[in-house]
C-alpha cells in the first residue's frame, strides 16, 4: 500500500466504479521527459492506495516517446476509454484515444492518432457528451499558448465510436478572457486542464487551469447558452487559489462532490490533493 501524500503524480483523474476509486495520473519522474507508460492506483478512501498498476505501454513503433500527460478514464458505451496527450520530437502535442475493457487496461489504441488537429500543439482533452437526443460526444482540449502566445479552450465534434473527429475546432475562449490570470515568460497566457461538467443549478459549466498572483489555479467558467459552444463567462472568483491545478470532479462514495488537483505544481513535490466541493459549484 502507498500513501496518498507519497504518490507523486500531475494532474489527477478520478473514476469511481463499483465501489473503488481509480486514480490516473502523469507520472511525475517522467513528465517533463521521456515517457515509459501510465499507471492507476485503487483506493476506497483517497488516502491508502494499492501500489501503482501499469495501465498503458507504448506498443513498438509508437509515435511519441515524451510527455505522458494527463490521462482520464470515462465510461463510454460499455468500454473504458482514456483520452492522453503525447508528444514526439518534431511533431505536434495531441490527445489520442485509447481502449480497454477494464479501468485497469491494459488500454490499447483505439483512435488513428490524436484527435486533435495534426499541425496544432494541442493538451489535456477531456470528454463531454453532449445532452441532446443524439447524444454527441465531443473533445474539450487546449490549444497550447506555446504555438499561440494566448492559449484558447477549443471543442470538436467526435465519431460516436471516438475513433475519429466530425467537425471543425470551435475555438470557447481565450486564457486572456479571465479576470485573474498573469501572463507568464513575456505576454504568454496559458490554459490547462479543462473539464465540463453540470454544476448544481444545472448550468454546463468548465473547470480549467493557468497561472493567477499565487501561482497555479483552479479556475470556472460558464456557458450562456447552455451548449458546448457558449458564449463561455469566466467566474472572478477561483476555486483554488494558491500553487495547485488541473482538477476534476468526482461523486465520492458517499456521495459528496469531490475536486482533486495536483499540488504543489513544483516538480517532483505534486501530489493528490481532495476537496469537499458539495453545494459550492
């Protein structure tokens, strides 16, 4: 077993399924570097962890070798499926879609690639399925502020199956939108993390991260129109303030609201951090 204060990992996602927590994660050793494989670690209460299991190595061939980032887990039409960033010397950071039938894998390829735009540097796609009478899914992702200076949100259209995008990138907002955010390295704004989600008055509503006056943060936003689309209005107020980011949110077992994050956001010092975010979002 591992403690939770001695996993170091970046950007922290939660599935809860059939009574266990499991938690993935960029591993922390390797996230600025070569990147080996991911993990998952099972829990039933966030703070004892069975050892670290293996959930994804790169088959022989594979297009990237760096920057392992930010994989999730969501059930999806019976399977299991893990959106992940990667990224290769040369080529463009992207979020590819891999497959499993078990939320511990082994996770296998499932999309032809990333699915994000090719000639984009592109990070941290999440899924959102639309609540419509088709149900469409779609891919929330960042395009990165080190190919744009300002980073924006953006969403695509995906095949039912995810095997493929449908549509054009629709661009949601700039990181510059948001009242609180510090540019960084000379007028660069950086977005991060995204995760959309229906907040307690049933509101579609956007998690998402960058760099405020106290470091890394946990920051809202909100969709006018009830839609994907927008128009998005940022929330002045952060949910984290101080030196911790890239959240997402969970129905724990007991059926509270939980956020988790990393922090600190200082390298080889990230940790799990959990929050009671019930009535506040």
């Amino acid at each position: 077993m591992i403690k939770r204060e001695e996993i170091n990992i970046r950007d922290p996602f939660v599935l809860v399924h059939e009574g266990k927590y499991y938690m993935y994660g960029t591993r922390g050793p390797e996230c600025w570097g070569k990147g080996t494989g991911l993990d998952c670690y099972v829990s039933t209460d966030l703070e004892n962890f069975e050892d670290p299991k293996v959930v994804f190595l790169p088959p022989e061939g594979f297009w990237a070798d760096k920057n392992f980032w930010a994989p999730e887990v969501h059930v999806y039409d019976g399977a299991f499926y893990m959106f992940v960033s990667f990224k290769a010397d040369g080529v463009c950071r992207g979020t590819q879609i891999l497959k499993a039938d078990s939320p511990l894998g082994p996770f296998k390829l499932h999309s032809d690639g990333p699915v994000t735009p090719r000639d984009w540097e592109c990070l941290d796609g999440t899924l959102y399925i639309e609540k419509t009478e088709d149900n469409q899914p779609y891919i929330v992702f960042c395009h990165e502020w080190v190919q744009i200076t300002d980073g924006t949100v953006c969403a695509i259209k995906l095949s039912k199956d995810l095997k493929k995008p449908i549509s054009e990138p629709v661009e949601l907002f700039h990181a510059s939108e948001a009242p609180w955010i510090v540019d960084i390295r000379g007028g660069n704004y950086v977005t991060d993390g995204p995760f959309v989600f229906t907040d307690d008055n049933g509101k579609i509503t956007m998690l998402w991260s960058s760099f405020g006056k106290e470091g890394y943060t946990l920051a809202l936003a909100k969709s006018e129109s009830n839609t994907i689309k927008g128009p998005w209005k940022q929330v002045p107020k952060l949910l984290f303030e101080k030196d911790g980011g890239h959240g997402m949110l969970f129905k724990a077992l007991d059926g509270k609201v939980m956020g988790t994050l990393h922090s600190p956001n200082k390298t080889g010092e990230e940790r799990p951090y959990f929050f009671d975010v019930t009535g506040k979002i």
